[in-house]
C-alpha cells in the first residue's frame, strides 16, 4: 500500500515554543528522527514533510535553535496564549502546503518534548485504517523527578493516559481539524477544548499504539495550568 492509496500526501508537525533553548535542540533531534522512520517505511516514504516551529515571544536562544535547522519553517508571534500559537502554527502550515485537507496530517508537540521514533509513522498506520484523530500519551522526563514521583507515576499512567489529551501528542487530519473550528485561542487546555469539539462531530478517533511522548516535568509552566501544575498538584 502506497502513501497515495491511503489519502495522506503530506504531513505538518507543529511545535509551539516559548523560551525553550535548554529543551527545543532535543526536541528537534526527536522530531528528526521520526522523519528519519517516515523516509524508511514503503508505505510513507513518499510522503512530504513539513516541520514548523512557532516562537512566542521567545525572548531567549530559541530562535537561533530553530532557524539552525534545515527544513524548519520558523514564525514569530507575540500571542502568550498557547491556544493562540497552536492555531497559527496550523494555518501557517495549512497555507505552505498544497494538497487538499483531507489528504493533509498535522502531527502537534511541544518544544519541550521528545517524539519516539515511530510518532509519525504510528500516526500515520492509524490515519491508513480510517482514524481521522490520534491520541497520545505523555511520559514525564525522569531527569526532572525523583524516585518516588517516577514510581507514583508508573503506577496511575494507564488510568491517566485513559483520561487526558495531550496537545504534545496529538494528531488530527486536517479537513476534519477544520471542520472542528480549530484550535481557540485558550492560555489553558486549548488541546482537550478542540477533542471535545471532535467527539462531537464525525471524527474517528484512535488511541496511539507507539510509544509516549516524554516531556519536561518541571513543576514551573508556561501557562496557569497545564502539564507543569498537573505535576505540581499530583507529584
């Protein structure tokens, strides 16, 4: 089975960030190396591409991080609304791409987070059997808790990967993303705010089979609430 056969022709990855120079280099090499597993898969190989970063009012070396890259498109917004960022990073992708929606994946993370390898490529194996939404789940970074928070979150992860919505794992294709309004422009849960409006509409919605996305763990966040005060408040 071709690329074609399955409708998807192109992907975009869209990676909010703001202030992220000590995190967003990792994240890139992460996102590289799932591109890498695209471009080694017969089914996806054909596949183009797309990887844009979206600066928030960074006012650290994030940019410089970004615009290193090869291939990375890279805007600058002023919004400190992540809701808002995530917005214009899709409509910023859905404009540098030329295929009709239906045909386009976006594949969201965070600047903060490391993809495994297969995080496209699983997506995409979902996207083939008729999923139209990919939910992932997250893994705190180790490095950034202690023994005993790693142990209490290996004990609650299936029951919470089960209840949450991560916008660092989460893919949606993207006729169907717009047919859902789009991401608002929320400081907060912006990601479960749009699933909730996909489960109400048409969407064939799929767990994902690959592995987590692992993300920063500090208890200190870039919004109110978010991944940074659910580990404050349970870890």
């Amino acid at each position: 089975m071709s690329a074609r056969a399955t409708g998807i022709r192109s992907v975009a990855v869209v990676v909010p960030v703001r202030n992220e120079e000590a995190l967003l280099g990792a994240s890139l090499d992460a996102i590289d190396a799932a591109i890498d597993e695209v471009r080694r898969s017969p089914t996806w190989r054909s596949v183009e591409i797309v990887v844009v970063v979206v600066l928030d009012d960074c006012t650290d070396g994030s940019a410089s991080i970004a615009r290193e890259r090869e291939g990375v498109v890279v805007v600058e917004v002023s919004f400190r609304c992540v809701g808002a960022v995530r917005a214009h990073g899709t409509a910023h992708a859905l404009g540098a791409t030329r295929v009709h929606p239906a045909a386009l994946w976006l594949a969201h993370t965070d600047g903060d987070s490391r993809v495994p390898r297969e995080w496209i490529t699983s997506q995409l194996d979902h996207a083939a059997t008729g999923a139209t939404v990919v939910l992932g789940s997250i893994r705190p970074d180790p490095a950034d808790l202690t023994p005993a928070q790693v142990h209490t979150w290996q004990l609650r992860a299936e029951s919470d990967d089960a209840l949450h919505v991560h916008g660092a794992n989460l893919g949606v294709r993207a006729d169907v993303y717009l047919e859902a309004g789009g991401f608002h422009a929320l400081a907060e849960h912006e990601d479960a705010d749009l699933v909730d409006r996909l489960r109400c509409g048409d969407a064939r919605i799929a767990r994902a089979a690959g592995g987590p996305v692992v993300t920063s763990a500090r208890t200190s966040g870039r919004t109110p609430g978010g991944f940074a005060a659910y580990v404050r408040e349970n870890y």
